[in-house]
C-alpha cells in the first residue's frame, strides 16, 4: 500500500506547494510511482504543474470529495511518467460547507482515496494554508506529515497550532498519523538569524528535522510560472540537487 504524506503547515508563504510539487517530481524521477493531490482551493499545485490550469474542468479534487467522480475519473498524467495528478478548483472552498453535516466527516478524503492506494508508492497532498476541514481531512488520510518550516521567529511561533492539530487528529480519527519531518526552506546561509533559527529548530526536534535544507533559489521562485518541477525546468540549480536529496532522505527513512 503506497504512503500518504501531507504537505501542511497553516502559515502561508513557507514554500508548502514548492515541496510538494519538487517532492513529488524528485520521487518521480527515483522511480518511484507517485501521486500529487492538490487540496488547496488556491490550486497553486495544480497551476504549477499545468500553467493554466482549465478552469472549466469538472475533474477535480471537488468532484471526487462532493462524490461526484471516482478519483480515478480524476487522474490527470503529468510530464513525468511516474508522476499523476488530482487538481483543484476554486470550487473546493465549498466543500468545507457540504461537508458539515456528514457522518464521519473528517474521513470523506480517506475513503475517497481508498481505490488508488494500492497503486502508488507515495501519494503527496498540498495542504491548504488553513487549518479547516479540509486540512483535518488530508490529515486523517495521511499516514505521515512534512512540515515545511522557513528559518523566520514568526514561522516557528506558528508551529504551535499546527501541532496542536495533528495531536487531535491523531488522538480521535487517525492514530497511526506520524510526523515524517521538518524541512527548512527558503534559507539563505547569509542571515544570521536563519542560521540560528535552524539550530533552535534541531535542538527542539532533534532528528525530526531534516538534513537537507532547500536554499532560496530564484529559479525555484521562476518554475511554477512556467508549469515545471524544478527538475524539468533547470535541472542543474542547487533547488534541483536540494529536493533530489530530501526525496532521497523520505525514502531512507521508509526503507
């Protein structure tokens, strides 16, 4: 049975869609099968996979939550071979509404995904920057959580209601969810203070951090624009090697 893992983290602007989009490509091109889930309304996954995404097409993560579609009549193959893709739409901020008065309704995802499990190695699912319900979903579907964290003292404040989420997830609805790790983005080896919050970081969590760190990058910055894993689109910057050896580092850990 393939792996789950959410992308999440509540606070915007950490580089959440930049790990899950390269994380996924990079496990893609280590022959891994994988499966990336756009669960942000933003759909910034999605347009950063595709450019511009069809507005107008009703194959989306809405679709397959609201109970429309089979996940997958969702499917959509990216660039790369072993890479697939469910995309969002705006039209996923209102699921959270139809959703209310549901049985079980923090379990609709994890049902929903139960068809496709068996044929991916990893599925990777884009948290939207919230904490609501559909993040609460992502989360009891997901076996494992990363936590994208930037090197700023405000982003580590946050961390706490994020935390706080995953135990309450993991105390009702789902147990087994563990977090797979912490990876620091957007650092630049200039600043002191990155420097110093990621030392805080690995004494705080120890080896639930990763070793790899993803250095800001413009080129990472330029690829969704042009619908592109970094990979695809500059295969010799440091954004490249640095989500190469994270993807590396997920399947030690899951060996």
């Amino acid at each position: 049975m393939g792996k789950v893992i959410a992308i999440a983290n509540q606070k915007g602007g950490v580089g959440k869609t930049t790990t899950a989009i390269n994380l996924a490509a990079s496990l893609a091109v280590l022959e891994k099968k994988v499966l990336i889930i756009d669960a942000d309304p933003q759909a910034n996954t999605t347009s950063g996979l595709f450019g511009d995404p069809n507005s107008e097409e009703k194959r989306t993560l809405y679709e397959v939550i609201s109970g429309e579609l089979d996940i997958h009549d969702a499917l959509i193959q990216t660039e790369m071979d072993n890479l697939h893709m469910v995309p969002s739409h705006i039209n996923l901020v209102g699921a959270e509404i139809e959703m209310r008065d549901l049985q079980e309704r923090e379990s609709v995802l994890r049902k929903a995904l139960a068809p496709v499990r068996n044929e991916y190695d990893y599925i990777i699912i884009d948290c939207s920057p919230s904490l609501g319900l559909i993040t609460v979903n992502v989360l009891t579907a997901a076996d494992s959580v990363i936590i994208p964290v930037q090197p700023e003292f405000f982003a580590l404040e946050g961390l706490g209601k994020l935390l706080q989420t995953i135990r309450i997830v993991q105390n009702g609805v789902n147990p087994d969810l563990t977090i797979e790790g912490f990876v620091v983005t957007m650092f630049d080896g200039r600043t002191k203070v990155h420097t110093q919050v990621v030392n805080d970081l690995r004494e705080h969590f120890k080896d639930l951090v990763f070793k790899t760190i993803i250095q800001r990058s413009i080129r990472l910055s330029e690829a969704p624009a042009h619908g592109k894993p970094i990979i695809l689109y500059d295969v010799m910057c440091n954004g490249t090697s640095n989500y190469l050896n994270l993807a590396k580092e997920v399947l030690e850990r899951n060996q």
